[in-house]
C-alpha cells in the first residue's frame, strides 16, 4: 500500500466516526407532568434523523454526563433554565406563549441568534379567521386584556384589520368584578374571543364568559379543548402532540441546513366545535372538518 492510499485513508477516518456519532439531543422538559410528556414523546416519535436524545428535568440537568451540542426544550420554565445554563448553544423551544419567549429572549444578550420557538398559542389572524367563519356577517370581535395578555392588544388590532373586524376591549383587572367588566363587552360584541391570560381569565372569569355569552346568545371562541366542552361555540388549538411535531420538523431543519428557522405559531392545529351552543344561540355552523378545512389547516 502507497503512502497517497495510506495518507487517503487516514484523512477518510475522522469524517466516518464523524458520520457514526449521530448528535446528541438534550431534550429538557419543564417537569414530569404528563403534558410535558406528550409533546416529548411526538418529538422523539416524529424525528426523521438518527440522533441521540437524553431527556431530562429540571431536577435532572445538573447530573448530566456529557455536554450537550443541541437543546430541545418543551415548557417556560425549561427554555429559561437552558437559557441560564447553556445560552452559547443552540436552543430550541417548544409549548411556551410567544410573549413569554420574547420576554425571555430580550433579557438574554445572545439568544436571538441562538435560538428559535414553537409557540403554543395560535396567531390571531387564524383566531379571527375562525371568527369570519363563524359569524360571516359580524362586524365587531370582543375580548378582553389583562396583565399578562395586553402585549398582545396590537396583534389583534392588526388581525381584525386584515379580517374585516372591529375590535371592543378593556382590560381587566386583578381587582375588577369579572361579570361588570364582561357583560358590556360581551353585549356589543358579534363574537367574543377568549384570551388566555393568567390575570383576565381565571376559572372564575372564565365561566362567566361562558354564562354570558351563552345567556345573551353570543358566540363565544376559546382557547382549548375544555373550553367547548364547557359551553363555548368553538376553540382554536393545537394540542401537545401537534406542537411535537412541529418541533421535531424544526429540529430536522436545523440538523440539514445548520440554520435555525424564524420562531414560529404551531403549523398544526386542531378545530372543535359544540353544535349543542350553536343551537342555543341559535345559528348554524360547519362541522369542525369542514371548518378546518377552510382554514387551511393540517391536523
């Protein structure tokens, strides 16, 4: 053997044990509630590439072994901790609001370039899409605002805008009546859109919406798959398994390109709707797969 072959192979062996170590995947979730699980358990099943994944808590991080290359977090909590601790690699969050991300991420000097984010919550163009389905001839969407919530206030401004609505909001307060505050808005409204937000919608406020609307004969759009269960005329939401997905894609971008894609609003979702409410109020309404459909969404 020549030493040109010799020098050939030599050069050859670190790209084949290269190519042998598949990456390693930190995967971080916030804690081990089953939710959490969930979306964990779809990345994982969801993965086109062969990697390593070591899955931890928050419990866990500290007992790690070895040095992480990627981070996959799933849940607030998580993505800070990975923020704290990891923030010159790249991360990649998962089931967090994007005003909780954007918060998180303006605070730390170096992870708009390191990081991007599946947002749990929905865009509110495809909210107010919703909307215009439900209510073809509506002219005015009502909601309402409170602390945690208001950054969204322009979005839907922007959204009502390009849909044909007129928005009538007020923000609600820790210390306001949830009934006084709701009932007004909810009287003008031609539909009312149900926000989540730790301060405006509590258990509390949230089932006077409901009561509300459904006594005044208003649609009413929620947030999760409860919130029909409980009354309202229709939600909007992608559950853990969806949001997986759309992580795992995401994570096989990055593992091809070596470019992080723009943070993103989950690209599937889920329609459901209570024909039961839509006869109490008295309209007609699609099934949720044609709805869907309308959309454009995927499931």
């Amino acid at each position: 053997m020549n030493k040109a072959v010799l020098t050939a192979l030599f050069t050859l062996i670190p790209i084949l044990c290269a190519a042998s170590n598949p990456p390693r995947i930190t995967l971080i979730l916030s804690s081990e509630q089953q939710v959490y699980q969930r979306v964990a358990d779809s990345i994982k099943s969801s993965l086109e590439t062969t990697v390593t994944i070591e899955e931890h808590t928050l419990d866990s991080i500290d007992g790690m072994q070895t040095p992480p290359e990627i981070i996959l977090t799933v849940g607030s909590a998580a993505f800070k901790k990975a923020l704290e601790r990891f923030h010159s690699l790249p991360v990649i969050a998962s089931f967090l609001p994007r005003r909780v991300y954007e918060k998180m991420v303006k605070s730390s000097s170096s992870a708009l370039q390191n990081t991007t984010a599946i947002f749990i919550d929905q865009p509110m163009k495809r909210q107010l899409s919703l909307a215009r389905l439900l209510t073809p001839s509506g002219t005015t969407i009502g909601t309402v605002f409170g602390a945690s919530s208001i950054s969204e206030r322009q979005r839907l401004f922007n959204a009502a805008q390009e849909t044909g609505f007129t928005v009538n909001s007020v923000v609600l307060n820790s210390n306001d009546n949830p009934v006084n505050t709701l009932q007004p808005i909810i009287q003008k409204a031609d539909v009312f859109l149900a926000i989540p937000d730790q301060s405006a919608f509590n258990r509390a406020s949230a089932k006077w919406s409901l009561f509300i609307a459904l006594r005044l004969k208003k649609p009413l759009i929620g947030f999760s798959e409860k919130y029909v269960d409980a009354g309202a005329l229709a939600s909007l939401y992608s559950s853990p398994e969806q949001i997986g997905q759309h992580a795992a894609e995401t994570l096989n971008t990055y593992l091809t390109t070596n470019l992080l894609p723009p943070p993103e609003h989950p690209k599937y979702f889920t329609v459901k709707v209570n024909q039961t409410s839509a006869k109490t109020i008295g309209i007609q309404i699609d099934n949720a797969e044609v709805i869907q459909q309308q959309l454009g969404g995927y499931h």
